[in-house]
C-alpha cells in the first residue's frame, strides 16, 4: 500500500509528443477513408455497360412458362437439324436514374476493357420514364423480328408482302377507338400502304384534316376516319394519330422467336442467319460457334449497333472464335478486339452468308473484308 500526503499533488506522466510524420499519417488516413465514404455514396451522372447474356440462335431459351423452347421455332415448312451455334450478344447496363453506380464502381469498370463509362443521358434519356424506355425497346424488338424473318424468307425465295400494323395507342389519341392493337392499315385516304413512313407522309399533307384509313381487322376490311391533331418537333409542326406501328409482313410461313427480357434492334441480323440454317439443309456455320451483331431491314442491309466492344467481349466469354461486325461499327472494332477472336466485316446479309460458306467450307477467310 502506498501512502502519501495530504498535500500531497501527484501528477500524470507526460504523454510521449506525436512525431510529424504520425500526425500526417493519421491526416492522410481520415482524408482517404473520407474520400472512400465520398466515392461509395456520392451520386453521379454515368453507368456502366457490360457484357450481357448470350443466346444461340439455334438453341433454345426459358419461355414465359419457365419452360425450355426452341428460340426460334417455324412451321408450314421443312426444317432441318442444325449444330454449333449462331449467337446473339446483349449489353448490360449497370445503373438507372434512380441508382447510378459509385464513383468506386466507374474507376473499377475504367480500368476494365470489358465495359464502358457512358452518360446516363446517353441511356436513360431525360423525360423518357422507365416504363417508355422498355416499352420502346420492346417495339424495336418486335420489329427487328419482323424485318429479320423478311430478310431471310426473302433470301430463301419465298414471297413475302409488307404491311403495316398497330402496336399500341398513346394516351389521349385520336385514334382511340378507332384503331386497335394488330389492325393491320392497309390504306390511307386511297393510298395502299407498304410502310410507315407512307402513312406518316399522308397524315401529314392532310395538315389536320380527317384521314380515311383502309383497315383489316380479324379477316374483316372496314373503313374509319381519324383526325390528327398537332404537335411541335425540332421546331416544326407535325400531324399525329396517336398510334405507335410495326413494319409488319404476310409471311406464307410461321415463323417464332421467343426471346424474353431482350429488347432493342441488334440481333436482327443473327435472328436472320438463325431462320436461314432452320430452314436450309446442312449447318450454315459448319458446326462451329459463330456470335454476331448488326441490326437488319427486309433488303438484307445490316446496321450499326450499341456496345460492340462489350458484346466482343460476351462472345469470346461464351467461346466463340469467329465474330460478325457491321461495316458501320468498324471504328469502334479497331484496337479492340479481345484475344482469340477473328472480326468481320458485314455490310448485308450476303456478307455474312460469306462469311459462314468460308468457315463451313475451310475458304479463304483472309480474302474476306475485316475491320481495319
């Protein structure tokens, strides 16, 4: 026991002086876990795309039942087996306007050749709500279905005929019952349509007047008239009926491609070399695994697409050797291909039957254009 005093004033040991450079450390420690907490929540104005799910064309994919079923499937014509695979790549899109990634999550995916940095405005455009955005994608979709089976049942000689149907109605619009989704308006004001862009002219000329609109309905041809009321685009004034419309086709044959949650036009082109192979006698690709991109119209032209750095990426991840590139999308390909894959160059839908014959038939590929 220790005794002591009363007067007796016992003071502490002094503390040991922190050196400079633990006081700096310690600074430099607080200023980056700060730093860090400002990365992870911070809000920002990009997202990230990367590679997405692959499908073969030639395959099957999980219908709405949850059930296998062939992705495309065709009947009132032969078909035959087909092998190896014919792919379509998606791009995946990290982020929305309600959450976009860290700035952690955008230095990582910098770094990464896989994905991109994109505006958010580029993607997700302002005004444009969610339910608009897939509803779009979805249209493109369908429609990319349609001028795919166009292009390729062309090809094979069957004849196909244009048309043009009713895929929805907007809000408040004029047409409204008028018009229903699947009519199929095969006149306007005594003009026989083929495609949209003639309907959208004569609406208008007509500069608000009544439209006389020729329509099958359920094997039944009635004719209605709708007036178009006005809207303001780029500063001008346009006339509208309010319907949203689809380049559609009399096929002689059936043709269905089930593709759930995919949006957007870019797998016309495969969708179109996947009818052809179902329908032709022996493996068009050789039986090797061949990934493709490119939008597609009924002529068998093929267009340029979004996110091909990340669907080269997608094909080589899911083992494809050899990758189908539209022509239009070549400055993007340059520099950028991943190891083990060999680009080329498609400008119609004979180039990439080209392609195919010389890998089928062991042709001379370095003969072929390729994106340089």
């Amino acid at each position: 026991m220790a005794l002591f005093d009363e007067g007796t004033t016992i003071m502490p040991a002094p503390r040991p002086r922190r050196s400079r450079s633990v006081t700096i450390g310690i600074w430099a420690l607080t200023v980056a876990l700060f730093s860090l907490l400002a990365l992870t929540v911070l809000p920002t104005s990009f997202v990230v795309q990367q590679p997405g799910p692959v499908f073969n064309t030639l395959g099957s994919t999980t219908g709405s039942d949850g059930a296998q079923t062939p992705l495309i499937s065709v009947s009132g014509a032969p078909t035959y087996p087909t092998s190896g695979s014919l792919d379509l790549l998606t791009v995946q899109v990290v982020g929305s306007r309600e959450r976009t990634p860290s700035w952690l999550e955008l230095a990582l995916a910098w770094f990464d050749p896989a994905k991109a940095v994109v505006p958010l405005d580029d993607v997700f455009p302002a005004g444009q709500t969610t339910e608009q955005r897939n509803q779009e994608s979805a249209v493109m979709m369908v429609d990319s279905q349609k001028e795919a089976t166009a292009a390729a049942l062309t090809k094979l000689g069957y004849d196909v005929k244009p048309m043009v149907r009713v895929y929805g109605l907007t809000d408040g619009s004029p047409a409204q019952g008028v018009l229903q989704k699947d009519d199929i308006i095969r006149a306007a004001d005594g003009t026989a349509l083929t495609d949209t862009d003639q309907l959208r002219s004569i609406i208008n000329a007509a500069a608000g007047a009544p439209v006389e609109l020729t329509i099958e309905r359920s094997g039944q041809t009635l004719t209605e008239t709708v007036t178009p009321t006005s809207s303001t685009v780029d500063g001008r004034t346009v006339w509208l009926i309010g319907v949203s419309t689809l380049h559609d086709y009399d096929f002689p044959i059936d043709v269905t491609i089930q593709l759930n949650n995919v949006g957007g036009p870019s797998a016309g082109m495969m969708f179109a070399l996947g009818i052809m192979d179902t329908l032709s006698d022996g493996a068009l690709n050789g039986g090797e695994q061949v990934a493709g991109t490119g939008t597609i119209d009924a002529s068998g032209t093929v267009g340029p697409i979004g996110g091909i750095r990340q669907k080269m990426f997608g094909a080589v991840g899911a083992g494809a050797r050899w990758f189908l590139a539209p022509a239009a999308n070549c400055n993007e390909v340059v520099g950028h291909v991943p190891s083990g894959l060999r680009v080329f160059s498609v400008r119609t839908l004979d180039d990439s039957l080209a392609v195919l014959s010389a890998i089928r038939g062991g042709g001379d590929l370095d003969a072929l254009p390729t994106c340089s």
